[in-house]
C-alpha cells in the first residue's frame, strides 16, 4: 500500500504556507493602497493649504506656522493685481490696505525670517499664474546674510514641490498625515489648532500682542542687544552676490512689472545693534550698491523710510527692536507706492548722511539700571 512521503508532504505544507504568506502580502499591499488613495483623495478634495483652489466650500484657515505651505498657493490662485512680499514686520498688513494705497486687489505673501532665495521662490510663484502690474518687496538687511541660497534655522521647512507647476511631485503633501489631520478639522468643523479665517488679513497678528515702549525693552540688554534675535553678521560680499543670485535677475526679466523696494523703519535700538556689531558701515554700502545695480531699471524704485526719526525714534509704536504697529504697516505701503522717500544713486549719501546723524543725537532709553556705552 503506497503512502506518502515525508518529503511530499513537507513540499504540501510549505507550498500552501507561501500561497498564504503571497495572498497576505497583496492584501496587505492593497489595504496599503486603498488607504494612501483615500488620504490623497481626501487632502486634494479638502486642501485645507489652498494649493489648488481658494477655499469656497469652507472658511479658509490660515496657520500660524505654515506660511511656508499656503502663500505658494495664495500666490498662484488669489486674484490680484499687487502683491506684498517681506518678513514678519508686514504680516499685519491688510490686503485692502495694500489695494488701497498701491492698486487693487492685492494679496499679502509676507513670512517670517523671509529669506532671499525664498523670496525668489515665491516671485516663481507669483509668475506661474499671475502677470502683477506692482509688486512691493519690504527688504530686511538679515535677508541677505549668508550664502546666495541661505535661509535662516529657525524659519521652518519651506515645500520647493508647491513653487512649482508640477502637481505629480505633490505627494508630500497630498500624502501627508498633518495635512490629513488639518483635512479632517475642516471637514469635522474642529478648531484644535490656532488658526485665522479672515482673507483680507491672513497673517494679521498685531491684535494679539502688546506695542510700546516697556514691551520694547522688557528683558532687553543694552549691552548686547542682538542677545533676544541673535542676527547673523552680514558682508558686503555676501550680501552682493545674494542680491545677484536671487533679486536682480526677476527684477530684470519682468520690465512691465512695477517693483518698489522698501528699506523699513527699524527702531533706532536696530542701528545701536548694527553699530555695536560693527554691521553700520556694510549696511549704508550695501545700500549704496543697491541704488547703483538697479540704476538701469526703469522698472525698479527703492524707497527709503529708515531715517524718519518720529517713527523709528518712537518705541511706542514698536513691540521689539523690529517689529512695529500695524499703522506704520498702513504708512509704510502708503509711501511706498506713492514712491515718497524714493532713494536713487543722486541721493543715497544724504540719506545715509541724515541717518547718521540722528542715530549719533538719539539718546537711548534707560533699562532698569543697565547703562548704555556707545
């Protein structure tokens, strides 16, 4: 009577076990699959990041910590005709502010420790769908530090793949399980993280926070005062070569672009910082530079509002050495699109000559029992 071998049997057993583990290993790869789609369906539907369409179905949420991951899309499907571009001292600028005083309808793009290269990224951006007839760019002279393609540590992650026009490299985010979870917020109407719904004034902050004079110098060392916001030291060079790499060549491959370069009024405590840094001299060359590289440009006006003494002399209007109220916001485009204070190579050393002499008159407030020794 014949019966089965050991062997036989053991190449049964085994053969089924693979058939099994196979079986498992598509499920479990379609399970996978089904899952990924599902999330990616959600995150497209929803966008709560705007990257494909303007909120329509939902109030738009703007995050505190991503600027990085909406304005690519506020640049390329908000409608308007003026966009503003600068760090966290513009976030609290109304877009019907900036219409109002620059042309209409406007969209702020503004970001904290906003860096050049970034700033060229986001002029990418604003190209893809938008032809704009001005663009006002507020410049930070920290902007400029570092290498060409430098950005600063602590400013976050910034997604290059939604800068582009390319939706098949958006899988980081339309696969991502915090968009996912800000997807399901919105579709389950939860507020469980801070968040703005207001348009017209997405990274509005200014009516969260205090302004004057004892904010300014609450915790503050006269004797090292870059301690709080620990800027980079800056070179003509280095500064020069960013300029080139990153702003001069989009300012002169769109002539029917109107662009306004703005240098902000920083509180006199900033040029007490540059002086003590020894960052004073860099900063009116690097200024001088400016005016002579965009000579040639009919299309490019640099406005100059670092010398007016009853804004930068009045810590009232400040909450630290660089961050101001929202009315100086409103005065800043203001001026800046009505070209006042409009810098040039015929000017820019009365200009620099007028800021030194004031910031050699401004006496310094007293903190506490810190002396101040220029």
């Amino acid at each position: 009577m014949w019966r089965p071998s050991s062997t036989s049997i053991s190449d049964d057993v085994a053969g089924a076990l693979s058939k099994r583990w196979r079986a498992w290993c598509w499920s479990v790869l379609a399970a996978t699959i089904v899952a990924l789609a599902a999330v990616l369906a959600v995150n497209a539907l929803v966008d709560p990041f705007q990257q494909y369409r303007l909120a329509s179905t939902h109030p738009p949420r703007f995050y505190r910590l991503h600027h990085r991951f909406i304005d690519p899309g506020l640049a390329k499907n908000a409608s308007y005709e003026t966009a503003l571009i600068g760090s966290s001292i513009m976030e609290s600028t109304r877009n019907d502010t900036i219409a109002a005083a620059c042309g209409g309808p406007a969209v702020n793009l503004s970001m904290p420790a906003i860096s050049a290269s970034e700033i060229r990224t986001l002029l990418g951006a604003v190209y893809l769908a938008h032809d704009p007839r001005r663009v006002v760019i507020v410049l930070d002279f920290n902007a400029l530090a570092g290498a060409p393609d430098a950005r600063q540590d602590d400013a976050g992650p910034l997604p290059t793949y939604l800068y582009d026009a390319n939706v098949f490299n958006d899988l980081p985010y339309l696969l991502s399980g915090v968009v996912l979870r800000k997807s399901l917020s919105v579709l389950l109407n939860r507020n469980d993280e801070a968040f703005t719904t207001d348009a017209n004034a997405p990274w509005f902050w200014a009516n969260q926070v205090t302004f004057g004079r004892a904010e300014v110098l609450r915790g503050l060392d006269l004797r090292d005062l870059n301690a709080r916001f620990r800027q980079p030291a800056r070179t003509l060079d280095g500064m020069r070569a960013s300029f080139e790499r990153n702003l001069l060549p989009v300012l002169s491959a769109h002539p029917d672009t109107r662009f306004d370069l703005v240098w902000p009024p920083y509180s006199m405590l900033v040029w007490l910082d540059f002086l003590q840094r020894d960052q004073l001299d860099v900063t009116f060359a690097f200024k001088r530079y400016m005016t002579q590289a965009i000579a040639r440009l009919s299309n490019v006006t640099i406005v100059d509002l670092q010398a007016h003494d009853e804004i930068t002399g009045n810590l009232d209007l400040y909450r630290d050495l660089y961050h101001f109220a929202p009315q100086v916001n409103e005065w800043i485009v203001a001026r800046a699109c009505a070209h006042i204070d409009a810098e040039d190579v015929s000017n820019v050393e009365r200009y620099e000559r007028d800021l030194r002499a004031r910031l050699a008159a401004w006496q310094p407030p007293v903190v506490g029992s810190a002396s101040w020794n220029r």
